[in-house]
C-alpha cells in the first residue's frame, strides 16, 4: 500500500488519469482486506505526514464499512486495542500540531464513536484527558470536563484545536449518518456528551473574550491557559463559533453554559473586528433557534442591533462597502423578518420590530449597482416583500396605516434608483459588465417587479403618478431614471389599465414628456435599452392607446422603424401583433397603412415576419363581413407569395444554412392563420353547428382564396415525408390547428375531406415528426362534430391510415433484424383513446371493428414488452387502462350489441397476455418510476374486469406460466405470491393497491431496491 500511496502522489502520473484511476482501484481494494486494519496503524505510526494522513483514511474507510464485516465491534478487547492505537496516535499528532492529520484522525474517532458496539461513552473528556497525560489512559482514569477546565494548567493553541476538531468531527458523523434514516441512538449519545461540547465551547469564548478584555468579570485568572498568538487565539474563536449552532440542537436540561456562551458572543459583538466571526453565528441561531434564544435571553434581537458591530456594518453597507460579515448581519435581520406574522399590526407594537424595519428600509439605498456591487439587495427587497404581502391581508383599519405606508413609499422611492442601470450599461457599445453581472441584475430586477406589484395594491394610482413625476420631473433628467420608471410602469402596468380614471393622467406624463418624444424619435443617440423599455411599455400599454388615439401613430411609426433594426426587430413585433391583436376593432380602419408594410417585411427574421403577419390578420378578422375580408386576405397571401419567390429566386442552392422558402412561406401562412382566429376572450363552442353560411370559403366566394391557400400548401406537403424535414411538418401541423380551432366560415379551416386528405399525407412512417402529426390528427377528431349517419367517413379514413402504418410499424418491430434507428410511433395509441369518446361506438360497432382493434392491441403490447424506453411502456399501459373504462357494464359501449361484442372478445383474447405481461413487469422487471403506472392498469383490471382479473392472476403467479422471471419466483414464496394477489384483489381497485404493488417489486426487486424512508 505505501508503494502505491507514493506512486498516487508521484508528479510523474499527476497528468495520467487512466493511471490515477488504476492505482486508487488497487488502493481501495487492498483497503477492504482486513489486514488494512493493521496496515493503517503502521501508516499512521509512520514518520512521512503523507503516509500517516493516508493511515488514518484507511481505519476510516474500515470503520465506517467493514466493522462489522470484520467483526471489529463483536470483540470487546479488539475495539478497547483499536482506540487506544487510535488516541495514542492523536495525542501524538495534536501536540505536534499535525492539522491535516488530527482532522481526519479525528473522523475515525467519531466514526468509532457512533458505532454501538464500541462502547465508547465520553469521548472528549476521554481524548483531553489522555492529552493532559500525554499518553493514552483508560476511559474510566478521564476526569471530567470541569475538573480538567478548573485545573491551574496550559495546552498549546494546536492541542486546544485538536479537541475542538474532534467535538466537531462528532457532529459531522452525525450529519453523514442522516442522510436518509436519522439515528437516533447517536442522537441521544451526541445529546449526552452536549455539556462537555458546551463547555469547551465556552472556556474557549472566554479564553478569547480575556485577551481583548481587562475587566474583572470577563475571564481573569483562569485556570486552565490556552497559550496562543493573537492570530491563533481568533481561528481558535472562529472554530469555537461555527460550532455553537451545531451544538445547540442538543442543548439539554442545563442550559447555563449555553447561555454563558451566547452572552459572551453578544459581548464579542462591541468589537467591530470581530463580527467576521461572530455575525455568520448570530444569524444562524436566529433563524434555526430564536424560540430557544427568546427564552433564555431575551433581548438578544435588541443587543445585536445595537452592537457596535452591527452599527459599523450597517455605516459600511449604506456606503457601498459589502463583506460577509455584512450580509450576515443582513441575514440575521431577514431571520427576525421571516419570523413574524406580518397579516396584522401585533408585531409593529414591538419597538425592536420597528428598529429591525427601520434597519431594512435603510438598506434598500445601500450604494450600488444591485447585485454586481451591492450583494444584500436581493435579501432586502425579499424582506419588505414580505411586509407589503402581509399588509394586503390587514383586514381592519390599524393606528400603523400610515407609517407603514410611508415605509413601502419610501422603499419603492429607492428601489427605482436601485433597478437603474449604470449610463454606460444603457448601449451595448458601452457596456462593462459580463453576462453573469447582467444576469444577477435582471434577477434583481424580476424580483423588484414582483415587489412593484405587491406596493400598488396598498399605494394604489399614487405610487404610479410618483414614479411619472419623478421620472420627467426631476431636476436632472437622465436616460438611465427614465428607462428605470418605464420599467416600473410596465412592471405595474396590469393594474394601470384596469383602473384608467386614476392611472390614465400617469401614463398621459410619460407620453407627453420631452424624454419620450426623443425616445421615440429616429434619432441614433437613444440608448438601446431606452428603446427596449419603450417597446415594452407600448406592448403593455394597448388600452391605453386606444383610449389616447393621439399617441398611437407616433407609437406605431417607432415601432416599425424599430422593426428595421435587427437589435430590436423581435420585441417591435411582439408589440405590433399585441396593439393589433387587443385593439383590432379600433385598429381596423388603418388596414390598409398596415398592408402597405408588409413589403418592408423582406429584411427581418421570420419569427418577426410572423409576429407582424399575425397581427395585421387580426386587423382582417375584425373587418364586419366575410365579404370584406377576402380582398385584403388576397392582397397579404399575393405579397406574401411574391415576397418568398423572390428569396427563392436569390437563394444559392449549395449553401446548407440559407433559409428554405417552403418553410418560411408555411411560417408565414401558419401565422396568419392563428391572427385570423376569434380573438382569445370570444367562447367556442366545438360541439354546436355554426350558425351563417359554412361553405362561403370552401365552396363561395371566398374558394379562390382558400384554394390559393391551399396550392401554397402543396408544394409544401410533397416534401414531408423527406428526412430531416420534422421542423417543417411541426409548422404544418400548427396551420391545420389553427383551422380546427375555429367554427365556419374561416379560410383556414378546410373542408373536412380537405383536412383528412392533409393528415392522411402526413400519416407515414417516414414521416420524421410523426407524432405531431398523430398529435393534429387527435385534435381533428376532438374539433369533428358528434358523428350522424354517414358523418364519420372521414374520420374511418383516417383511421384506416393509421391501421395502416401500425400495421407496418407491427412487421418492423417483429423482424428478425431490429433496426435500431426505428422509433415506434406510440402516439398512435393517444390518438384511438381520443376517437373513443365521439366515434367510439361507430368504430367500435363497425364490420371491421375486430380486425382493427386487434391490430391497435398487437402493436400496443409490443410497447407494453418493450425493453429499450420506459416511455413506449407508460403509453401502451395508459391506452390499455383507457380501454378498461369501456368495458365498465353501464358504459354506452357495453349497451351497443356491436360494440360489446368487439370488447369482450378483446377481453377474452388479451387479458391474459396483458394483466401477465403487467405482473411481469411488477415483478421487480420494470423501473422504479413505472410502478404506478402499472398501478393504476392492474387496479383498472380488478375494478373493471374483477373476475377474470382474479382468474388470470393466479394462474400467473404459478411457476409453470412462465410469467414470473426466475429471479422473482427465487426471491419470493409462493405463498407471498398468492397473498399479494389476494390483496390486491380484496383491495378492489382501491388507492392502497400502489402501495402493495411497491412492496411486492421491492420483494422481487430485492431489498437494496428499497424506498428510503
């Protein structure tokens, strides 16, 4: 071992991963012999510090996972020998000061100490003990910790560290031990060793409190003495500090030491210095234990804030200076924050309260930018969230109304300062700051609007009229204030327009401000974020607009020249197709102006095109009649048609990354097709005939616009089935959507011979994104009117396609050959389960109903037995568990002749080889993620089907049926076979049946498969 400890360390194979991994595999194996018990004792005694630190890593790694392999713990004189090996080595290395090695020397202690067969009761006292002797004595020679603490002795800084690591290694056991399953045996020795932690804690408080303290009462003339340099003494204090909240979960009976030491840190707090350690400590028992603190001091919140430590970070914080110690505090403050009940005045009548808010408010205006130099604003603005929040739910009318008015006033006043960007972040030409400043910003930012929100439901119009005012108003207007209130103000915007009598006049100061009229302006000098938020405002403000028709065409001209510029092409459709698509009846009378655009449209990309395409048809929509719309529709699809022929016509056909005229033509025709949709507030009814002439697009005046529609798809179809065109079946499938959506007349919704000849195209295998396909076809048949006589031969031949790709999806799937690159279209499985409810009965009751179904059910098993994905399982299982509701007596199906029929011989021909291949899967051969899925067919199964079901289990079960794999029959008992079927069955489909079946596929599964619990 030493031989390959010396070669993992050697700068020779430091650049040789292969060869590092060789040799810890070689390692770890020799670690698991249990001659490595006495090969770590020879490394630890050993004189090279690299080899004694690997020793005590080795009795490490053999404590924690063979003592009882090795039988270590069952021998009583062995484990005595091995601690006293282990505290004669510790005693060694803590007097000499060997930190790396106590460190993990300590860790084997304290995982000797957790065992329960090592009979170790005190172990500090014990290893203090045997350092004051400087050898290793016997557990029961170990004086206390107050008689070795009142002893007029010294120890050296290193031994004093050495005893505190050990204290702490004793809690991080415990941390690694509760992962999963709490121990509470440990719990209850950690508990019992608690008053020597707690006293150790202390002594080493006061030792350091009686270095910077003259005064008679803090520490003079203590017994023991810890001799150690200043520097020594405060990593001795830090040490001492990141323990005390450790060990204050196992604070017992005796409080008095942990009181002694939290007054002692709370002293510590009058030293500014010393609030790097002492401030991560207060806040930490504030959150974790302020009923504890409460209790034993309580006015612990009020000493802290008026330390001079707190005061002194509070200076540095609102001066732009930030430290660790400084967030501390600010996290001890959102502690005491988190902590009261803010839905009504009580906690306001607590003065220290009122200190702790004052404190918060003031730190909302630290200097800054947030979040790139002023790290705390995030925690600040979350803590008077959480006020406002609470205020919102006052019910009754309070004597702190107004000065907690005033406080969220004031913290929005600063807030806007704080969301401001830096001038030169304003352009991207100028910008300093990296993408992860920028990120940590705009998070600051989401939260501000979030808090923006909150502060309007109590300060109502007022708080929008003040950032208008103070935004155009103030004395030194600046872009970087401006963009700020804009920001604000779309931030509120919601609550602006719903309540236009108060909020209009704040709106109306913008628009009308000299900073607007230049930002809107075709001036270069604006600053791109400037235009932005002027972008955001305008997508946000509609209604305004449409109640100010003043400013809506400057609004619109400057949204199309943003259109222009690639920087803000996106967002100025996205605000072009909002106005147009809100506002279309008042919009409406401008159509013309907007189709005069669409031949600027050439230079943008076509996520904009189509944003703005969308929009202007939704102007179209709005006109009257559908007599009116087909020019203007005509008009659009003719420049859309000439606008894409002429890119065709520039396009080098050798250039892989030019863009494909056919996709961007279905793009742009897709979304006209959604803005000519009823806007979103108007209800549709899928299940009622439209009333008005249905055929006026298909077979009326308005045919040579659909058909030109329709000769545009064309070309467009013919290339689907092509590989790698999956992106342009994606946006196909959306046009066809779009039309189902709609009730007649509308242009994009088809004829349904029309729509069915469209799927039945794309209805393929080589098809490369055939579940979108199967997706739109499952929205064709839920948007199909309630079937008539004679009404579902459409959907029959859609459904004869299907039967058709699945039964060649069927002959794939079973070839002697498996082609791996072969995806089973199991879409194909939602799309029966949503014919059922409208068309089940025709289907199911049809002459050919049985032929078809069973080759849905061939295909879908193969999905069920599938080995390769989890997903093609979960889908088979679901679609067979869909198909048990039919079979439920009193469903409609059961009561048609015909339609019963086809179910009971399906029944009759697949429960066996579905309910087996179900149990087979339970029986620990399916992931742990699919047992409820599994679940809910077998309750479905016994609920639906509780006789068969009953039948078929058993004989399942039973060895012979070959349905158990070997590994399942070995690992369980025919009798715990035939109870879990008898439970399952007396359960009768009841939720407790998940838990069963989860039993049974860890008993099958074995035991390591276990839930955690």
């Amino acid at each position: 071992m030493e031989h390959l400890i010396r070669d993992l360390n050697s700068p020779q194979n430091q650049g040789n991963p292969d060869a590092i991994n060789t040799i810890q595999r070689q390692l770890q194996r020799l670690q698991r012999e249990p001659t490595a018990w006495q090969t770590g004792l020879e490394l630890l005694n050993s004189h090279e510090p690299l080899l004694q630190f690997y020793g005590a890593l080795t009795l490490g790694q053999k404590v924690k996972v063979d003592w009882e392999r090795d039988r270590i713990g069952g021998d009583r004189e062995h484990v005595s020998q091995l601690l006293e090996h282990l505290l004669t080595c510790y005693v060694r290395f803590a007097t000499a000061g060997s930190e790396v090695v106590v460190t993990k020397l300590s860790s084997v202690l304290a995982a000797v100490f957790a065992k329960p067969t090592s009979a170790w009761a005190h172990p500090l006292r014990h290893a203090l003990s045997c350092i004051l002797a400087g050898r290793y004595l016997p557990e029961k020679s170990s004086a206390s910790i107050a008689d070795i603490l009142g002893s007029p002795t010294t120890l050296s800084g290193a031994t004093w560290k050495a005893v505190l690591r050990l204290a702490l290694a004793l809690q991080e056991e415990h941390g690694s031990s509760a992962k999963g399953q709490v121990d509470h045996r440990y719990e209850i020795q950690l508990t019992s060793n608690a008053p020597d932690v707690w006293q150790l804690l202390h002594y080493t408080i006061l030792s350091f409190s009686s270095q910077i303290d003259t005064s008679p009462s803090i520490g003079q003339g203590l017994p023991l003495t810890i001799i150690a340099d200043r520097n020594l003494h405060e990593k001795l204090l830090a040490e001492a500090l990141h323990q005390v909240p450790l060990w204050t979960k196992f604070v017992a009976e005796n409080i008095t030491p942990f009181s002694n030491s939290i007054q002692l840190l709370l002293h510590l707090l009058e030293q500014p210095l010393l609030a790097e350690y002492c401030m991560p400590c207060v806040a930490t028992l504030q959150g974790d234990y302020y009923r504890l603190l409460n209790r034993t001091i309580p006015d612990y919140r009020s000493q802290v804030n008026n330390s001079a430590a707190a005061n002194h970070l509070m200076d540095n914080m609102l001066s732009g200076y930030f430290s660790p110690d400084g967030t501390a505090y600010v996290e001890f403050l959102e502690a005491v924050v988190s902590q009261l009940d803010c839905t009504n005045d009580q906690y306001l009548k607590d003065p220290e309260i009122v200190v702790v808010l004052e404190r918060v408010q003031k730190l909302t205006g630290c200097q800054g930018a947030a979040m790139v130099e002023d790290d705390i604003c995030q925690i600040v603005l979350e803590m008077m969230t959480t006020v406002a929040e609470g205020y919102n739910d006052w019910d009754e009318p309070s004597q702190f109304d107004d000065s907690l008015t005033n406080l969220i006033k004031d913290v929005c006043l600063a807030t806007l300062v704080k969301v401001q960007y830096p001038s030169s972040e304003l352009d991207k030409q100028t910008a300093i700051w990296d993408e992860d400043e920028h990120t940590r910003f705009g998070d600051f930012r989401f939260q501000a609007k979030d808090f923006f929100e909150t502060a309007f439901g109590i300060l109502g119009p007022g708080l929008a009229q003040d950032i208008a005012r103070t935004v155009t108003q103030s004395a030194a207007l600046s872009w970087s204030e401006f963009e700020a209130g804009l920001f604000v103000l779309t931030s509120i915007s919601d609550a602006l327009t719903n309540d236009p009598e108060k909020c209009d006049s704040s709106l109306a100061q913008i628009f009308s401000s000299e900073l607007w009229t230049q930002a809107i302006s075709d001036s270069t000098q604006i600053p791109g974020r400037v235009r932005r938020a002027v972008i955001r405002l305008l997508a946000e403000a509609t209604t305004y607009l449409q109640r100010n028709p003043q400013f809506m065409i400057s609004s619109l001209d400057f949204l199309f020249r943003c259109l222009q510029i690639k920087a803000f092409s996106n967002q100025a459709a996205g605000a072009i197709h909002n106005l147009c698509d809100s506002q279309r009846t008042f919009l409406v009378q401008g159509l013309p102006q907007f189709l005069g655009t669409i031949t600027t449209l050439n230079n943008i990309s076509l996520h904009s095109r189509g944003k703005v395409l969308s929009g202007i048809a939704a102007l179209i929509q709005a006109l009257p009649s559908e007599e009116e719309r087909i020019e203007p529709l005509q008009k659009m699809l003719q420049l859309v048609q000439s606008l894409e022929i002429k890119e065709w016509d520039d396009i080098n056909i050798q250039d892989d990354d030019a863009p494909d005229p056919l996709f961007d033509r279905v793009s742009m025709l897709a979304a006209i097709a959604k803005g000519l949709q009823s806007p979103s507030d108007t209800p549709i009814d899928l299940e009622t005939p439209s009333i008005g002439n249905n055929t006026f697009w298909t077979n009326g005046p308005g045919t040579p616009t659909q058909q030109a529609i329709l000769q545009m798809l064309s070309e467009s179809w013919s290339r689907l089935l092509e590989p790698q065109n999956g992106d342009l079946v994606a946006v196909c499938c959306e046009l066809l959507r779009a039309g189902f959506k709609e009730a007649h007349p509308s242009p994009f919704k088809f004829a349904p011979i029309t729509e069915t000849e469209l799927l039945c195209a794309l209805i393929d295998l080589r098809n490369s994104n055939l579940d979108q396909t199967m997706n739109t076809s499952s929205c064709f048949v839920s948007a199909a009117p309630p079937p008539m006589p004679g009404s579902s031969s459409n959907i029959e031949r859609l459904l004869q396609r299907v039967i058709a790709i699945t039964k060649e999806a069927i002959l794939t799937m079973n070839s002697p050959i498996p082609d791996a690159s072969f995806n089973p279209p199991s879409s194909i499985c939602d799309f029966i389960v949503r014919c059922m409810p409208k068309f089940g009965v025709e289907i199911l009751g049809s002459p050919s109903a049985l032929e078809l179904m069973t080759t849905i059910f061939d295909f879908t098993i193969l999905l069920l037995r599938s080995t390769t994905d989890v997903l093609p399982r979960r889908i088979a299982a679901a679609f067979f568990t869909s198909f048990l509701d039919l079979t439920e007596p009193s469903s409609k199906f059961m009561h048609n002749t015909a339609a019963s029929f086809t179910l009971t011989s399906l029944l009759d021909t697949y429960s066996p080889t579905i309910l087996g291949s179900t149990l087979h899967l339970l029986a620990g051969e399916c992931a742990r993620s699919e047992i409820e899925v599994f679940s809910q067919l077998l309750r479905a199964f016994i609920l639906k089907q509780p006789m068969r079901a009953k039948r078929i289990m058993q004989e399942a079960i039973k060895p012979e049926s070959a349905v158990l794999t070997q590994k399942a029959l070995e690992a369980t008992k025919s009798e715990q076979r035939a109870r879990f079927v008898a439970q399952v069955e007396a359960l009768r489909g009841g939720r407790k049946t998940n838990e069963i079946v989860r039993d049974f596929w860890i008993s099958c599964k074995g035991g390591q498969f276990g839930y955690v619990t």
